[in-house]
C-alpha cells in the first residue's frame, strides 16, 4: 500500500503522532467509528471551540449546513448535529473523520489519548489468522519505527540495542546472520566501520520485523524508545526505567511497560539473555 500523507505540522513529535494515526486509519488496522468511539462529536467540537471555521466546514461536508450558519453554532450545538446526523445516516464516521484533517487531529486532540488509540488492538498481542491482516500489522509496524526515525526520533543504534543482540542472533534465519556476517568482514576488510545501520541496510527493517516477536518491538522500541520519551504514555501510570528495562540486562526481571491503553500499565516479564 502506497502512503502519500505527509505532516506539516512544526515539530518532529507531531508529525509522527499525525503519520501513524493516518496510516492506521489507511491501513484499515484503524477505523473511522473506532476514531469517533475515541473522540466522540461532542469531543471534537469542543476541542475546537476557539475554531469556529473548522467546526464550520465539519459541519458543511457532513450535515450540510450552510457556511454562515455553521459558523455561528456554538461547540454544542454543532457536536449534538453531528450526532443526530450520523443517528440518522445523514452522514457517516469515515466523512467526519476525513473532514477533521490528520493535522488538524494534532494541533487539538489530547496526544496520549491519540496514543491510546493507535495501540487499542494491541498488535504485540495479535491473534490474527488472515495472512492479509498479520501483513498489514507486520507493515503497520515497520512504519511506525521508520517514522520516528524519519522524524529523528530515534536512530538505527537505538532500535538494534533495543532489540539487543541476543534476541537478533535468536529469531534472525541463518542466512540473514550469515549476510550480516560476511558484511562486517568485508567492511572490517576495507578499514569501513561496521555501524547498526549498516546492520539494518543489511537485513532490512520490514525484513527484520518478519522473524523478529511483535510483542519485542512494541515494547522494547516502541513502547521504550519512542511513545514513553514522547510523553505519550499516561502521565498517570508508572512509565518506564531505563536502569532496570535496559534490553542488554543479563538477567530475567519485571519491568513497567505501560502506557498502553488500559487501565494500568501492564507489568511484563522480560527475558534478555
């Protein structure tokens, strides 16, 4: 699937946040009524209610009022004809969420609660059986490291130390090692430096996230190095300790990953070897 979607919007941390609910959404891991269970009309008006003209043109390309009197609706009164129209098919979830620009849904959502609902399937849990949705989940991954890397948000040392080297030698096929192998010592040949991105350039991320867990990369990259650093795990909840979640720990131990969204971070066991 060919993503086209880029943010404007001014800094790093936003325009990740925007990318991956949209590719979510495209994807269709995501949908239109999951968005609106999140962010109910009522919520989006009121988030706008310093935005009389975006509420305006929601409510032109969805109930068909007309520009001068959506714009004199109130936050309230435009959010309950938002409802009354999709109770009475009057117009739908994917028009509305369309109509609220990926941008847009930055600038005034709550973040962490966008958060809450890009991770809301769980997909380091998946229990899917379609090949079609296990590929899509793998893709929607691998998108969501590129992106924050992309963004500057993380580089290739901190998604390979993430992973660490005990679980890529673990879960890589023999002739990835291999690849990897005969790369350092042409590199090493050459007086080159043998780097985590030539690591990467070697295998390839979408490669890489085929053999290794999902549950490995939502938690010890995602989770750790780029939605908890982010703030976008809730405030409320335990986050994360980098002394005791260190993914080269040599021993077994119990680890806070939260910010998924539950009602309290979950408390995972770790292994790394």
């Amino acid at each position: 699937m060919e993503f086209a979607f880029r943010s404007k919007l001014p800094e790093p941390r936003q325009r990740f946040l925007a990318q991956v609910v949209e590719h979510g959404l495209a994807t269709g891991l995501r949908t239109p009524a999951e968005f609106l269970r999140h962010f109910s009309p009522l919520t989006i008006m009121h988030a706008l209610a310093e935005e009389p003209a975006r509420r305006a043109r929601i409510l032109e390309a969805t109930v068909g009022t007309r520009p001068r009197i959506a714009l004199k609706k109130s936050p309230e009164s435009s959010g309950e004809d938002l409802v009354i129209a999709l109770e009475e098919g009057e117009t739908d979830a994917a028009t509305v969420v369309a109509t609220f620009e990926p941008d847009d849904r930055i600038r005034f959502l709550d973040p962490q609660y966008l958060w809450a609902f890009v991770v809301e399937p769980r997909f380091w849990l998946h229990t899917a059986t379609s090949t079609e949705r296990v590929l899509a989940i793998r893709a929607h991954t691998t998108y969501v490291v590129e992106c924050a890397m992309e963004e500057g948000l993380v580089n290739h040392r901190d998604v390979v130390r993430a992973l660490s080297v005990p679980t890529l030698v673990e879960f890589l096929p023999r002739d990835e090692i291999t690849n990897i192998l005969e790369r350092a010592l042409l590199d090493g040949r050459d007086r080159m430096p043998f780097s985590e991105k030539t690591m990467l350039e070697v295998v390839g991320l979408r490669a890489l996230f085929d053999h290794i867990p999902l549950s490995t990369v939502w938690e010890w990259v995602i989770g750790a190095k780029i939605a908890a650093p982010l703030g976008l795990m809730p405030d409320t909840e335990p986050l994360f300790d980098e002394r005791e979640a260190h993914p080269d720990a040599p021993h077994e131990e119990t680890v806070i990953v939260g910010g998924m969204p539950e009602p309290s971070a979950p408390v995972l066991t770790a292994k790394r070897a």
